[in-house]
C-alpha cells in the first residue's frame, strides 16, 4: 500500500496539520436535515467550529477547543458543555455580548478508557458539534528514505514507512515538515499491525542553496533527515572564456616599430641638415 502526496515548497507554507479533524453535524442527520440553530434562523448561542486531535495516546490529555457565537441582542451568559461517548466530562460558562464570540478550550483525559472508536462534542443549549477520536497507540515510523543532495529546481522523493501497532484498524495523520515547518499532512488508514509506505514529492523550485533538516512525523514519532539544495549547473559555471581573457594583442601593443623609429629618424636627419645648412651659411 503506497500513499503519495506532491507539494511545492513556498508556495502556501502552512496548511493544516493532520492534528486538527474538520468536523460536521451531528451524526445521523442527513443533507436535507436542518440543525436545530438552523431551523431557528441561527438564534441564541450557536456553536461555529470545533478543534479536535483524531487519535490521542491511552493515559493521556486530547485538548479540544470550539468558537461560540451570541446571535442575540442582548448579553447572554452561556452553559457549553464538552461531552465524552455521551457523558459530560467538563463544563463552563461563558459571557457574550450581542455578535459577540469566544473561543472556550476543554481538556478530556483518557486514562482507564479502552483503545477504540468514540465519539465526543460541544455543545450550547442551541446548537453543538461532535467529532470522530481514536484512542489508540500512535502509529511508528520503521524508516524514512530520501536523497543526501538535490538541484534546486528538482523533484525530491521522501519516503517514509509507518505501521500500525494496534489491534484493530486505525487511521491517523502522517506530516512533513522543511525546517521545523510543517508542510503537508496525509490521512493514513491502516488495519491491525499494518505497514505501509507513504511517499511526499517535493518541489524544490525556489529553494536557495543550502543545507536543510527535513523530517517526517506520525503522532508519537519520526525521523529526521539531512538534504543539501545544490544551485542549478548555470548559476555555477564559470564565465565563458572570451569573457575573462586579455585584451586582444594589438589593443595593448606597441605600435610598430617602423612607425617611431621612422620618425625619430626623420626628426634626426632633419636636425642634421639643419645643423650642415647651418655651418654652410657661416662659412660663406
């Protein structure tokens, strides 16, 4: 099972890590349904989004934050809920003002909960989301192969193997990160004990020559890796010849010696008959 994914570098740096599930309605309703904020023309306080891991560890903390929105034009004061498999595991209250909203943060604790599928959510007295998590152990990287060097301008292939440990099916995010930067993340599924390859494409287009620390992360490990970017060949070849060779010959030479000797002698030969027709005169 091969799994690859293509990417340019600079282009949109950040996007969103395989952390963080998009979630939808509440299960069981179908496209035609209506939530019951949207049946009330979005009144009271509804709930807007909901940040939430895919799979935590056993023994540990899932953080899940949500957007609340007061639609009303009066100040509310409202109980959100955070429920877990159904059971509310935490509860706050929050102040709005009319338009007003807030970000409220819940912490769940899986400790004593059995690896599995569950489900979990936020809610107002009007509205809520739930999410889709997985409690499991995080998937591990077996290897991770890439080039030591490439050409800018040049498609580099990385590829990293991950498995499964556990002991039913899971799927959890696998990302790439240039210089500590995350770049891409793929959703990977994987059966009990399953391995699997998954192959990111890089574009190198744009990347100045250097050397770089690119690595490959699941949820609880990776690995790291060395690339140097290399200037394309024409960036690094000398000048032509013809470019940095002297000045051809007879734009530094003397000028020919026939030239000066000529007339030097011409000088001397006219200072002689000079001098003769000189001495001539004052002898007669």
């Amino acid at each position: 099972m091969i799994r690859t994914r293509t990417l340019a570098v600079f282009a949109a740096l950040l996007v969103v890590v395989g952390l963080t599930a998009q979630v939808g309605a509440v299960p069981g309703m179908t496209a035609q349904q209506e939530s019951p904020s949207e049946q009330a023309a979005n009144t009271g306080v509804t709930l807007d989004s909901l940040t939430a891991p895919q799979s935590v560890a056993p023994n540990s903390t899932a953080d899940v934050a949500a957007t609340v929105t007061n639609n009303q034009n009066t100040p509310v004061t409202e109980s959100v809920a955070f429920r877990f498999d159904g059971a509310v595991v935490d509860r706050t209250l929050v102040t709005l003002e009319p338009n007003e909203s807030a970000t409220v943060q819940f912490s769940a604790d899986t400790t004593g909960i059995e690896p599995g599928d569950y489900r979990h959510g936020v809610f107002t007295s009007d509205d809520g989301q739930v999410a889709a998590v997985t409690i499991s152990d995080s998937f591990t990287l077996e290897s991770l192969d890439a080039p030591t060097n490439a050409t800018a301008g040049d498609n580099v292939t990385v590829t990293a193997t991950v498995a499964n440990p556990n002991e039913f099916n899971t799927t959890q995010s696998v990302e790439f990160r240039l210089s500590g930067q995350p770049l891409v993340s793929e959703s990977v599924s994987l059966d009990a004990n399953e391995s699997a390859d998954v192959t990111f494409t890089v574009d190198t287009t744009g990347v100045g020559p250097d050397t770089y620390i690119h690595s490959v992360f699941t949820r609880d490990d990776g690995a790291f890796a060395e690339i140097t970017i290399e200037p394309p060949a024409n960036e690094t070849e000398e000048p032509p010849a013809n470019e940095t060779e002297e000045p051809p010959a007879d734009e530094t030479e003397e000028p020919p010696a026939n030239e000066t000797e000529e007339a030097d002698e011409g000088d001397e030969t006219d200072e002689t008959d000079n001098g003769t027709e000189g001495n001539a005169t004052s002898e007669s």
